[in-house]
C-alpha cells in the first residue's frame, strides 16, 4: 500500500507523468527511526498523553473490578426477595396476613422462604439502669432460625436460634446492634435488658450487606415475642429465595399470593438491585477521574503540539532536502502527520498498560478480581489516536506549505 | 542532441520595495554528460538558478525543461516526480539525517520511487560502493569525516542515476584534500553520461569542468561553452 498520490487513480501511471510515491510502511518506519533518535524528547513529548490514559483505564478499570466483584457476591444473592405491607401511619412497618409464609412457600420457584415479625415499641438496653431515652435505634424482631439460611448470613459468635431457644427470652444481636451495645463476645451470663426484662445473649450475627436492617436488629423467637412481647405471630416482612432465572415472574405473583385480600398495599423489592445501585453512585468519582484525565490528554495534545511545531522549525532543512528527493507537500506534510500520531499511539499504549497496571495493583490489594474492560483500552487507545491527529494537523500543514527552496535556504 | 536541461527567457524576482530582480532572461542548455561550473560573485543569482533549474523554485517568467518536458507550469506532484527520477541535489551542509546510517541517507534519495525496500537499499549499497565507501555502510554520519559524509550525499544524489546532478558549493565546507576527492567523484559521473551542474567559488572545482558559465547581477555574463562537432 502506498499513500500520496496514487489516490488519483492509475491512470495517470499509465499515460500520463510519472508520480512520486511513498509507502505507507516507509512512512510509518520514517517515523519511528525519527523519534527513536530522540528518544528523551518523544517519552517526554507523549507524558501527557500516557498520564491521561493511564487516569482514565485505570478509573474504568477499577470500577469495572469493583463492579465484578460485586457481581460475583450477588451472584449467590440476586435472587432475594424482600416482601413487606408496607407501613403504618407513625412509620412501623404494616403486618402482613399469618398465611404469606405458607402461601409463598409453595408458588414452585421459592426456593426457601423466612419471616420477620417487628416488634413495635420493643427496645433494648445493655442493663435496666440506662436511661429509656437512650434507645441507641435498636429494634426487636421475631425471626425463624431458617432466617440466616435464606439471607446466607453467619453468626460471628455463639449461635443463632434454634428450635428450642425460639421459646425462651434468648435474643441474637445484629452486628451493628451489638456494637452499639458493647458486646464482643457471648458468654452463659451475657444479657440484655429487652422490653422490660433480661434476655439471654446466645449469639452475635456477622454483618448482612444485603439486608441491613438485620445488622441493627435484636432478633427473638416468635414464640417468645408472641408470649412475653404481645407480636400475636404477624409477620411485617418476609425474605424468600427464588430460583435465579425465575425471579421476575415471581416477584410479579407475590403481592397477590402474600395479601390476597390488599394485594396493591405489599411492596416486592430486590436488595441485590438496591445494592448495584448504591455501588453505582459510588462510582460517581468515575466522572471526576475521566475529566482529570481528559484535561491530561488535552495537556498532552497541547505538548505534542508545541513540539511538532518546533519539529518542523528544527527540520526545515531536512523537508527542504525531502522535497528536492522527490517528496511531494503532501508527503512531507503525512510525514510531520505520522510523527504526530506515532507519538501519540506510543503515549497511548504506554497510558493503557500503565493503566491495566494500576487497576491490576488496586484489585490484587483489596482482594478484587482485575478486570480491564478491552472497550476502555480501545477507547483510550482511539482518544490517543486523535489527540496526535488533532496535535499534528497544524504542524504538518505548516511543513507542508513550506517552499523547498525556502526551507534550503533558511536552514 | 537534445539537452537533457533547457533554461530560456528566465527570470526570477522577489517582492519587497523594491523588488529583488535574481534572474534577468537567463538561458542555458545542458547536455548529457556536460559538466558545467556556475561561477560569479555572491548575490550575482548562481544559488536561485540551481534552484530553479532544480524545480525547487518556480521562475517568475520564462521556460524550464527537463528531459524535454516543460515543468514550469507542473502541479507540485508531477514537479516532486521530476525531481526524484530526473535530478540529483548535493549541498554544501550535506543534509544527511543524524540518525540514519550511510545506506538508509543513501536510500532516502529513492524513497518517494515508491520502489520495494530491498531495491533501494541493494541501489544505495552500490552507490555507495561507487563514492568508495562501501566499507562505511553502517556509519551514522556523525561517525563519517566531512569528505565522506559529503560522498554519503552524492552517493545519495546519483543513487537513482539521475540526467541531472546539480551541486550547490559541494566542497565549500571541506578541507582542499577532502575537496578534491569530491571534485574527482563529480567529474567522474560525467563518464557515465550524468551532467554535472556545480555552483562554486572554488577555482579548483571549476577547472575540473568543461564548460564554465559566469554570472553577475542575474544574468549570464560569460559562457565558454565547446560547442560539439
């Protein structure tokens, strides 16, 4: 392949004059010996291209690890769904019909299915001597011991409910919850003061990103709150697994299948989905790291800019001696275009691995998989591509209309 | 026998108040194998006729031919052709590239042939071999002394053996010794049919043609030109 003139057709082999030619790969090579010649001015000249690069692959890259991270979590729990009757007039969550558990169990997709009851009024304490005002946000709720099963929680100390604690006044702290109340560990005699009376501490949960509310929650038996806490056996919210690909339709028969009889007051909601959204807006700072870099590559254009200018001041003599070799203005002009675009794609490259580098640095540190989305590095590559372009137009039209003649003498 | 370089009626003037008249109705033919010093005073227009005999200037008036061909009227591209298959340029700076070695300078003078890269450098190592530096094929010229680096450049000039080599002062930055090297190797392409066009100031480089032309104030005061036969 050749570039120049014989766009203008063979024609003109043919028949008419001779024209003058240059291969693309001499252009390219021509180029490259240039500024391999003066290599401190090229690695310089293409900093600041490769810093805006490497700021934005290594943003997109980052973000994009964070991303499959978040993704490999939810991957086991994407398919949670959270059901509740939404609430009452003073903002307490609205009971839900003693049949919702049973009915949900059994549309064929659920996989397991476990209810909450809150208890309203209920407050916890570590001693009955803290002031009642001092309520610390902790709530009380009614749990079943499948609950850890459904939500895939762990306990971080003791255990959780079983079937035979669900009876007595034993209680399972969230982790923030037993935080608050400055309880680290669980020992036979850990109590908390709990609606009025002390209730057996048998276990610490850890925390629950999916669901945290559980984290700053006191979770009873419903025996028990039904007996000693008033709960009459209501759940106000119900989480259920459904099977991964079969999440949609489910959600769409639950609010009739959980209240029947007011089925437009039950609220469905994916936390998995609530939680990509918040992971989301955290990359916000995305936006700013892409303009810092963009600000870089548009330093870097003007950088190259400048250099190319002086290029052809610097090489008058050397375009004047092209153009009395047989090199046309558009050569001469295509030659000053290459150095421009080999600089740029040199800075270009070293941005994207710097970058790829950056983001491999971040996630192999914070335990993250390295993901760098190939579209960030074309991207980066093609920005890097037309900041050269836009930086050496100039210049090559300047070397271009030089006279050679002109350029001979004034060398 | 058709001259291989035809200048009529050539003039060439610079704007400016007033104008720089550098050429006054110059004409001068040049034949294969011709070597012909241009000689006169600084100013007298020796440099702007090499330039415009070279293509690399157009005349203001007048006709320039080469090879037959009228080119003063030519777009830049068919020029660029004409003096990459027909002319051959050495200068007196030499104007190799630093950071190329002697093959890839030599080479340089093929490229816009558009040829396969392996000709033109098969083409340059012989012309090198022809200015006797085939034993420097490898020397960036900063590793070449003057003498040689200005047998690099009309190596380069005569790689695609042009009809016509035009020298600007090619011995005016080298040593007598050096220079005479370079005044044998000019003197010495005429052989093979090459004319020679040198500009000079050097009496030695003059005596080495055959024809002496004289310039003063843009016009051709004297010529002693053989006429054949």
């Amino acid at each position: 392949m050749s570039v120049g003139l014989r766009t203008r057709g063979r024609r003109g082999q043919a028949a008419g004059p001779a024209r003058s030619r240059l291969r693309a790969a001499d252009l390219v090579l021509g180029s490259w010996r240039g500024l391999g010649a003066r290599r401190l001015r090229t690695a310089l000249s293409c900093l600041g291209i490769a810093l805006g690069i490497a700021a934005g692959v290594a943003v997109l890259g980052i973000s994009a690890s964070s991303k499959a991270n978040l993704l490999a979590e939810l991957g086991a729990e994407g398919n949670l769904v959270t059901v509740t009757a939404g609430q009452n007039f003073d903002g307490s969550p609205a009971p839900l019909p003693l049949t919702a558990e049973s009915m949900i169990a059994r549309i064929p997709p659920v996989e397991s299915v476990t209810a909450i009851g809150y208890v309203p009024g209920a407050t916890v304490f570590r001693t009955a001597a803290v002031p009642a005002t001092d309520s610390g946000g902790i709530s009380v709720l009614a749990a079943q011991p499948g609950l850890l099963g459904t939500l895939g929680g762990g306990v971080a100390a003791g255990t959780f409910l079983n079937a035979a604690t669900v009876r007595y006044p034993a209680v399972v702290l969230g982790a923030v919850a037993a935080r608050t109340l400055g309880i680290g560990q669980v020992r036979p005699d850990t109590q908390v003061y709990l609606a009025g009376r002390y209730f057996t501490v048998v276990g610490i949960l850890r925390p629950v990103p999916l669901v945290p509310e559980i984290d700053e929650a006191a979770l009873v038996g419903f025996p028990v709150a039904d007996s000693l806490l008033g709960l009459d056996g209501y759940p106000t919210q119900i989480y259920l697994r459904a099977l991964p690909d079969q999440v949609q339709p489910v959600t769409s028969v639950l609010p009739f299948t959980a209240n029947p009889a007011e089925p437009e007051g039950v609220q469905v909601s994916l936390p998995s989905s609530i939680l990509a959204a918040r992971a989301a807006a955290r990359t916000a700072f995305t936006g700013l790291f892409l303009g810092l870099g963009a600000v870089a590559v548009l330093v870097g254009v003007v950088g190259i800019g400048n250099i190319m200018v002086i290029s052809v001041l610097e090489r008058r003599a050397e375009i004047g001696l092209r153009r009395a070799l047989g090199a046309t203005r558009r050569h001469v002009g295509l030659q000053f275009l290459a150095d421009s675009l080999l600089l740029s794609a040199l800075g270009g490259v070293a941005g994207a691995l710097a970058g790829a580098a950056a983001t491999a640095g971040y996630a192999l540190s914070s335990g993250q998989p390295t993901v760098v989305p190939a579209s960030a590095v074309l991207a980066g590559l093609g920005v890097a591509t037309g900041a050269g372009a836009l930086a050496g137009l100039y210049p090559a039209i300047r070397a271009a209309r030089l006279a050679p003649a002109e350029a001979l003498r004034g060398a | 026998m058709r001259p291989v370089l035809e200048i009529t009626g050539v003039s060439k003037s610079y704007p400016g108040s007033p104008p720089v008249t550098a050429l006054d109705g110059v004409a001068l033919e040049i034949h294969a194998a011709e070597r012909t010093a241009v000689l006169g005073p600084s100013g007298s227009g020796k440099t702007t006729l090499l330039h415009v005999a070279g293509t690399l200037e157009r005349p203001s008036g007048g006709s320039v031919r080469i090879g037959g061909q009228e080119v003063s009227a030519l777009p830049d591209a068919e020029l660029s052709a004409v003096r990459g298959r027909r002319l051959g340029f050495v200068f007196q700076q030499f104007y190799l590239l630093d950071h190329l070695d002697a093959v890839q300078n030599v080479a340089l003078g093929l490229l816009y042939r558009g040829g396969p890269a392996r000709a033109r450098r098969a083409a340059a190592v012989e012309a090198l071999d022809r200015v006797g530096l085939g034993h420097r094929l490898g020397h960036v010229p900063a590793r070449l002394s003057g003498g040689e680096r200005q047998r690099v450049a009309i190596a380069r000039a005569v790689a695609g053996h042009p009809d016509v080599v035009l020298a600007d002062e090619p011995t005016g930055n080298l040593d007598s010794r050096s220079g005479q090297q370079i005044i044998d190797l000019l003197a010495g392409l005429a052989r093979d049919g090459t004319a020679i066009v040198v500009v000079t100031h050097d009496p030695a480089v003059a005596a080495a043609m055959t024809r002496r032309v004289v310039m003063q104030d843009g016009r051709i005061v004297s010529d002693d030109r053989q006429v054949p036969g």
